[in-house]
C-alpha cells in the first residue's frame, strides 16, 4: 500500500499539471506501487522543448527514489539518458521526502546544463572524435547473481550502448562487468545499476541491484586498447574466461581479482 506521503503528492501533481495531456496515471497496483507520466515543457538552446517523463513510484518511495525515463521527439537517446541521470542524481538528495515536483522545478531550471555534454558529443571539434588512451578508463564489477537474466542482460546491452561503454559482459560461475570508456560514463552506468530495478527477487518482483560490487576501477593500462564493442560471454570453464581476459590485455586484472575466486 502506498505512504499517505506518496498519495498526498500525487494528488498535489495532478492539481499543478492539470492541462491537457500534462498528467497520465499509467498504473496503479498495491505490490508495485504508482507509475504516472508527466509533460513538461523547458528551455533548449534555441526553443522550447516538450519532454515527458514517466515516474514509477516504489511501495516505500519516499524512503526509495522513483524509477524516471525520458522521451522526447525533439532530443537524441544521449540527452534522454543525460536528463535521467541527472534527475537520479538529484533525487539522491532528497530521499525520504516527496520530490517528483522539486525534480521538475529543478530539470527546468538546469536543462542546459543537464545536456551540455551531450551537445558537445554531438558537435566534436577537432579530433576529439578519437579520445585519447589518457581518456579510456576500465572497470570491473561483479554482480551475486542475475534471476531474470535475459532481462537483466538485454538492460546492460542498453545502458552501455546510450553511454557508449564497451566492455563484456561474463556469465559463468562468477558474472563480471567489464567496462570501458570515459569515466564519466563510467559513473553513468554505475548510478543506473544501484538505482534502477533491474532484476527480480525471490517472489518475482522487481527489485534493485543490492549486491554488485567494484572491483577494480583505473585507467586503461598503458599498451592495451579499448575493445571495440561491448559483448555477452557465456563461460564454461576458467580457461576460456582466462582467454577472454587476455584477449583484451588484461591477464594481470584476471589474476589479481578473478583468478582466485573461479
């Protein structure tokens, strides 16, 4: 059952977001909880900009932040990711008060600044089209386990292809995220891994990633280069997981935090 803060707030938003099409409750269920979309308009570079933005709310929100996903015809998939991210950065902020409007107030008054990156991205000068070996950072993470696996993957394959990470992804007897990219994104993907649902529990409901760690974060080793995509590995034994490691030249990482452990 949702927090009476929780209603109290949705209640408040339909009452502020009261024009056409500006409030949408999409769903409502007492083990889910609320999800709702939301319109808004903001300023871009040059024009207004109309941006909805779902929020599903948890059983416990405010006690947990809100799961939030961006569209837009007028803005790139990069940007959307650009604008989630940061709402979810903002949202750590707030927690365990109601801050679906606080997170609206705020996207419209840092919009820019939310997107700058990803205009720079689109607009590369010179040839920052090539990031330098100085730029390329690694990191590895391992996750307990993956229940709803085919889901669970098909959201990593998304994450990094928005953030442009490549990297594998390792399923055997241990599960290993290898990423690599700019650090930046890095992080990115990180923030969405601790605060998005993307597994199932052991009743069958959706549930955040409690038990991932990081293993080792730094950047590119000197001589090595950045994997050219980011892949699925099922693995069967420790020599073709070894293999895999030393294919991306990485042997040292493998010994030091994987070989152990296998």
């Amino acid at each position: 059952m949702m927090s009476e803060v929780a209603v109290e707030e949705i209640s408040a938003l339909t009452a502020i977001y009261c024009e056409k099409d500006e409030f949408e409750l999409l769903g409502q269920s007492e083990t889910e909880g609320l999800t709702f979309r939301i319109q808004i308009t903001v300023d871009g570079y040059k024009e207004k900009l109309l941006l909805k933005l779902t929020f599903h709310l948890p059983l416990d929100y405010p006690s947990s932040l809100p799961d939030v996903s961006v569209s837009s015809e007028q803005l790139t998939r990069k940007q959307c990711i650009d604008i989630k991210l940061g709402l979810l950065k903002k949202a750590t902020t707030l927690v365990s008060e109601p801050m679906v409007h606080e997170l609206l107030l705020w996207l419209q008054q840092n919009f820019t600044t939310v997107t700058e990156q990803s205009v720079r991205y689109q607009n590369p000068q010179g040839n920052s089209e090539q990031r330098s070996q100085d730029e390329t950072w690694t990191a590895l993470l391992q996750v307990d386990h993956m229940r709803a696996k085919t889901k669970y993957k098909k959201i990593i394959e998304k994450w990094t292809s928005e953030l442009g990470l490549t990297g594998r992804l390792f399923i055997g007897k241990l599960i290993l995220i290898l990423l690599q990219g700019e650090r930046k994104s890095i992080k990115d993907y990180l923030l969405l891994q601790k605060t998005s649902k993307v597994d199932v529990d052991s009743n069958g409901k959706r549930c955040k990633e409690k038990m991932m760690s990081v293993l080792w974060e730094m950047q590119l080793p000197c001589g090595c280069k950045q994997l050219p995509a980011f892949e699925v590995k099922d693995y069967s034994s420790v020599e073709e997981l070894k293999t895999e490691f030393e294919f991306a030249g990485l042997l040292d990482l493998y010994h030091k935090f994987v070989h152990m452990v296998v």
